[in-house]
C-alpha cells in the first residue's frame, strides 16, 4: 500500500536512482498498471532458488557476468529482481509501495518457499527480510551491508517537513512498514549477515543489531576489508565460500520432493 509520508515524490528522488539498462532474455512480471523487468537462472526445480534484492544505485544488470555465474555454480537456481521503474522495469520506485512486490516476485518463481533463500544488499535488505517475515517458512536469509534502522539512512536524505511529515509521523511510517527488527524475528529459518567493518555508507552496528534480532541458526561475518560497494570485490574468496557454506548448511539433508 502506498504510503504518503515514504512513497512522497521527495524521498523516491533523493533515494532512488533509476536508469534503463538493458540485457538479454529479461524475466517480465507483471503488476498491476507496471512491470518487473527481473532476470531469472532456473535449471532445476530439485534446486533451491535464491532471490536477490540490489541496492539502490544498482540495477539487475549490474549482476550478470561474475555475480550470478558464481552463485549458479553454487548449485541453485538465481532470481534477480529488479525496483520499479530500473533496468527494463517500468512504474515508480517508492520505499512502501515496492514492499508488494515480494509476493508478486515469489509466486512468479515458482519455487516453494521452503526452497528459497532471500537475499538482499544494501537497500535491497528491506526488501529481503520483508519477504522474510511474509515466508518465514523460507530456507534462507542472506543480508549484505544491510539496514537495521532505515530511519537513520532517510534522515541523511530528507528532513520530515521535506515530505509532510512530523519527526514522529515519519517515526510512525518507518515503524509501520519498515520495522526490521520485528521482520527478522519472525523468520524461522538460517540466517547469514555479510558486512565490512570499514563500510562508510551503512555502520556495522547495523549488521550486529539485525544479527542480534535475528533467531537461530545464524551466522555474522565481518570482513576486514572493502566498503560498502567493493565488499564482494575485496573479499570475492571468502564471501564466496561463505555463501556456497550458508547453501549448503541449509540443505544439508537434500531438498528433492
């Protein structure tokens, strides 16, 4: 549901950095009055599906090549799905309104929830552990460089009177839609928080707050190097071998029906 206060034209503008990118066999689905231009690597219904939520000033693009070979040779199929109005998508980005996306992206997969490991970076989190709470049936949660408090992260965009707000009516919006801690904690299923100590856009005390919300079992790895956008680069063997771990623990007495 679209909400007035974190869907307001101000905060999409100085939140959201939607461009046309363009790449081969797009994975269209389709919402009401728009469309999802996602991609998706599906070779086995026998394998689990991962669905991965980019960051704000990335598109699904931006994971073709390197990303989603590595994670596919992992042994999983790879839903890449893209925001509104990036990539080949259309429609507007918005904070709320893009939390309905979760269900259209999930049932599109075709995967059961069981089967699925959520996957978010970034701004992508909150799409993540929403889609977390609304299955917490799910295999798996991954969260890299993700958000526990987004109220601090659209404070360093907006002020409350930028979008008609009161401090205490944004708190209430926030609290509303993007309450993370109470997210996470209805998720019952394994959960991996992937952050580097030096990320100067999003601190740490992120990371450690949603692993601490987080149930069992749960896994939180700080990497000593890289930032906020170079967290795989620099770290590309551990974070790898950190994933393909995280899979594997998952299901590790087989998934087949």
């Amino acid at each position: 549901m679209k909400d007035p206060i974190l869907d307001h034209p101000a905060l999409s503008a100085r939140y959201f950095y939607p461009w046309p990118n363009h790449f081969d066999e797009p994975f269209f689905i389709q919402g009401d009055g728009f469309r999802l231009g996602c991609r998706y690597r599906h070779a086995s219904h026998d394998l689990p599906t991962i669905i991965h939520f980019h960051g704000n000033g990335e598109t699904v693009a931006d994971y073709l090549g390197d990303f989603e070979e590595r994670i596919v040779s992992l042994g999983a199929n790879l839903l890449l799905a893209e925001f509104r109005g990036y990539g080949m998508s259309d429609g507007e980005p918005g904070l709320a309104t893009m939390l309905e996306d979760v269900r259209l992206i999930v049932e599109a997969s075709g995967s059961q929830p069981e089967k699925i490991i959520f996957f978010g970076r970034s701004l992508g989190s909150l799409y993540a552990v929403h889609a977390a709470a609304l299955y917490p049936q799910a295999a798996g949660l991954i969260v890299e460089s993700g958000l526990a408090d987004p109220l601090e992260r659209i404070l360093v965009r907006v002020e409350p009177h930028h979008v008609g707000a009161t401090m205490d009516s944004l708190r209430e919006a926030v609290a509303r839609h993007l309450n993370q801690k109470l997210k996470i904690s209805l998720f019952k299923g394994r959960v991996l928080i992937l952050h580097s100590r030096d990320d100067d856009l999003v601190s740490v005390s992120h990371a450690e707050n949603l692993y601490e919300w987080a149930n069992d079992p749960k896994e939180l790895l700080i990497f000593e190097r890289g930032d906020h956008n170079t967290i795989m680069a620099a770290n590309e063997n551990a974070y790898v071998r950190a994933v393909k771990r995280f899979i594997d623990s998952t299901f590790a007495v087989g998934i087949k029906a």
